[in-house]
C-alpha cells in the first residue's frame, strides 16, 4: 500500500514536470524538450506542416530604449552667491555658454591685489639688477664712519672734557638743592620784622596804583545818564586798550605784593610751604640722576652696549659692501622666488575667477536648473543633455549576438510611433554581456538613427529588427515545428511517416540541423527533404520509469 502511494506521488509529480518542460519551438528558439516516435494520438497535433523550398531573410529581433550618449550633471567647482542664471529648463546652449555666474567681486579684486603683487616683485627684481647710485654709496659710507666713531668712543672711555662737564652739572644740581631748601626754610619760619614793613609798604603802594590805574580806565569809557535808573550806561567796548591793558598789570602787581606779604608772615599758607617742600623734592631728583650719569661716564662703556655699537658696524659695513659688490646670487635666487611666487598666487586668482561661471561642455538642451539668483549655488545646479548624440540601446540574447556586427543595418520602430520605421546601423556591441533574473545572457548592441522627421525623445521604448544574412532557394519549414534542446544544443521535428487504423498520423521524432531563421521559417541544412509531412503542435510524451524491483 505505501509503495502504490509513493509511485501515485511520483507520477503526478514527474506529469507536472514534464508537462512545464516541452513548449513549442517559436520565434525565439522554441522550448526545450525531448521526446520519442509514437503515434498522434498520444497527445493533440495543432496542425500539419510540408518542407519546401524558398528565400530566407534572417535576422534578430531585440527590444530596449532610445538613450542619450551625452549628458551631464553640471556642478559648480566652487560655492558662492549666485549672480545670474542664463538658461532655463527646454533652453538650447553651445558649447561655451556661460550657463550660472557666481558673483566675482571679491574674486576680481584678488586678482588685483596679485596683480600687484607681481608688479612689485619685478620692480624689486629689476632693482638689484642696476648699479648702486653714488648717493647710496656715500650714505652707506656715512653710516659706517657714524657707527665706528660710536664705537670708537664706548671703547677709548671718558674724555677729560666730558668729565669736567658732568661734575660741572653735578655741582650746579646741588646748588639748586641747597637753594631750594632755603627758600622752603624761609617760608616755613616766616620773615623778619623789616621784611614784613617792607612788603606791607609794597601792598599799600600797589593797591594805590591799582586804584589811580582803574580810574584812569574808567574814565576812558563812553557813558550817558540814565535818569530812569539815576546811573549811568556805558558802553562795555568802548574804553580805551592802552589804559585797560595798565589796570591790569596794576592789578597783577598787587596779587604778588599781596602774596609776598602772605608769604612772609610766620607760618605762611599751606599752599605756600607744600609748593616749596615739591621744589625741594624736585631738586633732589635732579641731583641724584647727575650723580646716577656721573658714575655712570666715569664707569665706562658696558659689554652690551660695546657688541651692540660692533653689531651697528657691522651692519653698516655690510650695508656698503651689498652696494659696491651688488647683490649676492642667493638674494637675486631668493627675489625670483618671491617672484615666482607672486605668479602663482595671480594664476591661482584667475582660476578661482574661473571657476566662478559654470560653462556649457556640449552643445545640448537643458533639462533641468536646481538654483536661482541670490541663493548660494553649491553641488549640481543644472542638467544638459544632447539630443543630437541619441541611440538605441538594444539587449540581444547570446543566441543572435554572434550574427551582428558592426556597421549592420537594423529597422528601428517605436511605441510612441507606430507604424514609422526608421533606419540606422550597428555602431557598437558591449564586449561583456549582462544577465537578467531570468538568467537569459544578453549583450547591449547601440545602433545609431538616420535623420528623419520624427521628432525623438530621450528613454523611448523601441524594437529593433536587425538583417543578419539571406540564403536563396533553401529547405525551409515553419518555426512552429522545431523543438529545441536548449541544453543539449539539439533540435528535432515529429516527421509523418504514414497513418494508424484510426487514420491518425504516425510520427517519428527526426533530429535536424538548422541554419538560417526568420520570424516564420527555420532552414533546414539536414534531416529532412523537400515535400515532408512534419506536425506542429505536437508533444511527445516523456517516458516516465515509475518503481522497480526492490522497492519498498
């Protein structure tokens, strides 16, 4: 019981198989199968065929798209304010056209600046190239006789007159100190009697011509009686400059008189003895920097101050020589590197000014723009295409690839355009082939469109049907009844060999090789002979082995 269960599975299984494995032999090869001779009426016959002799045209059919050879993402090189956008999405450019400016003020005053630069560098160049002037000789001379007389000096110390002259300042400073001292004394302590008379008696002079001065002032005014104010006006610009400027030195004098007099009287004003007691200070200042420069002259020239006066020499003296001998070769190398330099960075501006326009590389049509003035343009920013560089991209199946060919014609129709035909020819064939999910290999073959009036659009579905060769007057027979084994690399016919009892025919499984085929018909190089019967439509069945001795 088991082993029947097992074998109903079995045949059922196999059945499904081997009815999912035969198809008819069509177009595009037929399916693979293999069977054996046996009656018709071991399964249904579609039709019945004759061979016969003809002309055959073959070829391969292929499908795919109209593609563009040529377009471009177009980036700008650089990021910046967008200044203008000279195409929009459908315009036509040429190659050239500027297509998105970025704004290049700051680019273009950098190029300035090098500019400059560059000048500069070649006029410094040009410089050392001349002879020193006799000016700048005998300045450089000068300077070196200066700074050897300085040293000259540090190094032979003190003269006898430059002595005599400190202490003579030294002496003088303490003078000032000990005089100072006594007028602070002075004004501490107060005067004596006679000097307090005498400068009272000065006060009462001074304010008596003060008084005599003012008047004098005052009668030299223009005035009128006012009765309404029982006064008189005067005018306050008229009076007289001479005696105006005598009333006010008269009253100057009687400040001092009157300070002086303040001066002396015992313990005097604080502002008095405050501003002696800072001139005491500011004499003994004084003294003591004599002193500090005293010590310092009789001292002699320090160790720093000697290197530094040998440095000035040394300085000068190499100063002269650079004029007299020239520059050395390691200065004019290191100018024209400066040179050199200054170059680079104009040539590195103009680049960056370049980079600022975004130039078409092709002639095209613009397919999309992603930016608009103002914003800050960066990453791609428009799309061009060539409408003029468009081909049809075909996959053919490995089976036909080895009969095209470079330079082949091909028939070319669209769905958007049916019932036009266009002409064109292969251009080129992918040397490495590509395969689908269905693991079909097939190789992309471009093919190249005449002119024609049909105004073409990028990605268009097309088939194409390419002329591979033609034979005269060969045994052909329908598609329809070719089986193939794919695997195998083998084909077969079901050839009529007479009829049953039933008046069905008998078929015999012949196998044959094949050469040329078109849509309709394949040609027949053996196997078969012009007039013979073969069916189409007819499936063998598989021989099936269900079970065995042995098993379970």
């Amino acid at each position: 019981m088991k082993k029947w269960i097992r074998n109903s599975i079995i045949v059922l299984v196999v059945g499904a198989i081997a009815f999912l494995g035969f198809r008819f032999f069509s177009q595009d090869g037929g399916a693979q199968a293999e069977g054996r001779p046996g009656q018709a009426s071991d399964t249904e016959i579609e039709s019945l065929t004759n061979v016969f002799r003809g002309d055959l045209s073959a070829g391969a059919t292929a499908a795919g798209q109209l593609i563009a050879q040529r377009e471009a993402d177009l980036a700008l090189q650089t990021s910046g304010t967008v200044a203008a956008v000279n195409a929009q999405a459908g315009d036509s450019v040429s190659a050239g056209d500027i297509l998105v400016l970025l704004d290049t003020t700051s680019l273009q005053r950098a190029i300035l600046e090098a500019e400059q630069a560059v000048a500069i560098q070649e006029q410094n160049l040009a410089k050392l190239n001349l002879p020193a002037a006799s000016y700048d000789i005998a300045s450089a001379e000068a300077a070196l006789t200066s700074a050897q007389a300085a040293l000259d000096d540090l190094l032979a110390g003190p003269s006898e007159s430059d002595i005599a002259a400190s202490e003579a300042n030294l002496n003088a400073a303490r003078a000032d100190l000990g005089s100072a001292s006594s007028r602070y004394s002075e004004v501490a302590a107060g005067g004596s009697a006679d000097e307090v008379l005498l400068a009272e008696k000065q006060v009462a002079d001074a304010e008596a011509a003060y008084k005599l001065a003012e008047e004098a002032h005052r009668a030299t005014f223009q005035c009128s009686w006012n009765s309404s104010t029982n006064q008189f006006d005067c005018d306050p610009f008229s009076d007289d400059p001479g005696a105006r400027a005598n009333a006010q030195q008269a009253l100057a004098n009687l400040k001092l008189a009157e300070e002086r007099l303040s001066n002396l009287q015992p313990g005097a004003s604080n502002s008095s003895v405050a501003a002696q007691g800072s001139n005491v200070q500011a004499r003994r200042a004084s003294l003591d920097a004599a002193e500090a420069r005293h010590q310092k002259l009789l001292a002699g020239a320090t160790t720093d101050q000697i290197a530094a006066a040998e440095a000035s020499v040394a300085q000068a003296q190499a100063a002269l020589s650079n004029l007299q001998d020239g520059p050395s070769e390691v200065t004019i190398t290191r100018q024209e590197v400066a040179l050199e330099t200054a170059k680079i960075n104009l040539e590195r501006a103009q680049y960056n000014l370049s980079k600022a326009a975004l130039v078409a590389p092709f002639d095209g049509i613009v397919t999309q723009v992603n930016v608009t003035p103002g914003e800050i343009g960066t990453g791609v920013v428009m799309s061009l295409i060539d409408m003029n560089s468009l081909e049809v991209e075909l996959n053919v199946d490995e089976i036909d690839i080895g009969l095209v060919s470079v330079g082949q014609e091909a028939t070319i129709t669209f769905d958007a355009y049916r019932g036009s035909e266009l002409l064109g020819s292969i251009v080129s064939i992918a040397p490495v082939n590509t395969a689908n999910a269905s693991g079909t290999v097939n190789y992309q073959v471009n093919i190249a469109l005449e002119d024609s009036d049909i105004e073409l659009l990028n990605g268009l579905t097309a088939e194409a049907r390419l002329l591979t060769s033609q034979v005269e007057d060969a045994l052909l027979v329908s598609n329809r009844a070719i089986r193939a084994d794919r695997d195998a690399g083998l084909f077969y016919v079901d050839r009529v060999t007479g009829t049953d009892e039933a008046g069905e025919p008998i078929l015999e499984e012949i196998e044959v090789t094949i050469g040329l085929r078109d849509g309709t018909n394949t040609q027949i190089l053996s196997g078969l002979n012009d007039g013979d019967e073969v069916a189409i439509g007819y499936i063998p069945p598989p021989t099936i082995n269900i079970g065995g001795p042995g098993d379970d």
